[in-house]
C-alpha cells in the first residue's frame, strides 16, 4: 500500500473543509485504515453512522441550500448507467437506489463535517463519489465537471494499493455491489480502474503538491 497525501494548498476557499478524505479504489484498505485511525484516537466517521433519517435530512436540507449543483449531481448520476443484456429490471432498480443513496449519504456527510474545527478522517466521501456518479468510463473533462460539482475538499490520502493486493481482498470478500449481478459489479471495477487514473492526476493538478507518506507516518 502507497499513500499519497494532497494538502489542498492551493484551494482558495476560507471554508476549507478539516475533512482527511481516504480515497482509493475499492478493497485499496481505506476502511481498513481508517478503523486502525480511529482506534488510535484519531475522530473518524465511518458511513454506518449516519441513519436514514439523518441522511434524508441532511441530503435535502444541502439541496435546499444549492439546488442547482445537487440537481446537476443527481441528473448526471441518473443519466450515466452501466447497460448490460442480461440485467433484469429489478437489478437496475438496486443499482437506481444503491447510487442514490451514496450520493444523499456524501451530502449529508458534508452538512455534518462543514463546520468542525478539529479534523476529522473519513471515507466514501466527496473524491470517492465520483466512481458512483460516473460508472461509465470517462475522461479528463467529464470528471472534472463533477469535482466542480461537488463541495472544494480538505486533505486528501489517495490510498493506492496495486492490482494484485486488490483482487486478492475482492476473493476473500466480494466485487463492489456483486449482491446485485457479478458481471455488472465486474464491469463497474474496470470502469472504476480507468476512471481512477485520471481523476488522480486532476487531483494533484487542483489541490498539490503531493506528499508520499507511509501508514506509521499518518497523524495517529
């Protein structure tokens, strides 16, 4: 595992989140470094904290506050599908609500966070949005038009672990969304893989310079 971290120096905004961002592939080890974090003493959120209440509150008191980004957000995610022949109707209605939800719990989340003083490390947060926003493979100016999209981010650990150390979690765990269909999870991956690589490179265009750091050397 190699962990890159983005200051966010270069992000004018005086709000600036006190949000550490994990953002990685999925089975990178984000989940996994985070609990380690929080166990540490670090203040982590981790998504299962959040009720489906809370999350439909404060989802729809964001998009009060900015209708017309969250309406683009959501146009866009409702408009960029993986199509497969063999998908039936009732995976397309879990995946319809699968990424859905994601996006209310990241808005949600960013309504909780805003205003802390004191940092705090969590996952599945705005970065990370982006893979279930976009599913299809894009480029450099569709991804872009999102992360515009979303709320300026704070720091940002990029989690990047290798091909081989990821597939082998995935056997000992499962594909992202495979209790839907398998081979549309296995499509969603390769899609995430491509996709990966150029939102990296904007985020260190946007909000560099890098850093290379290793676990032990993380805040803890």
């Amino acid at each position: 595992m190699r962990i890159l971290l983005l200051k966010n120096l270069r992000e004018k905004n005086n709000n600036k989140l006190r949000t550490i961002e994990l953002f990685g592939l999925s089975r990178s080890g984000k989940t996994t470094l985070l609990r380690d974090l929080i166990k540490k003493g670090n203040k982590g959120f981790l998504t299962d904290e959040i009720s489906l209440q809370k999350k439909l509150f404060l989802s729809l008191k964001y998009s009060l506050i900015h209708p017309l980004k969250t309406a683009c957000l959501f146009y866009k995610l409702n408009t960029n599908w993986i199509v497969l022949p063999f998908l039936k109707v009732r995976d397309y209605f879990l995946v319809w609500k699968m990424r859905n939800s994601y996006l209310a719990s990241v808005l949600a989340k960013y309504q909780i966070v805003k205003n802390l003083k004191e940092k705090i490390y969590l996952d599945e947060f705005l970065v990370q949005s982006v893979f279930m926003i976009i599913q299809k493979k894009s480029n450099k100016e569709g991804i872009r038009t999102i992360l515009n999209m979303l709320p300026p981010s704070g720091k940002i650990l990029i989690i990047d672990s290798n091909k081989r150390e990821r597939y082998r979690r995935i056997k000992d765990t499962r594909f992202p969304a495979q209790q839907i269909n398998k081979d549309y999870s296995i499509e969603w991956m390769k899609n995430s893989e491509y996709n990966y690589k150029i939102i990296k490179k904007i985020l260190i265009q946007k909000y560099g310079p890098m850093e290379k750091i290793w676990k032990k050397k993380i805040a803890l």
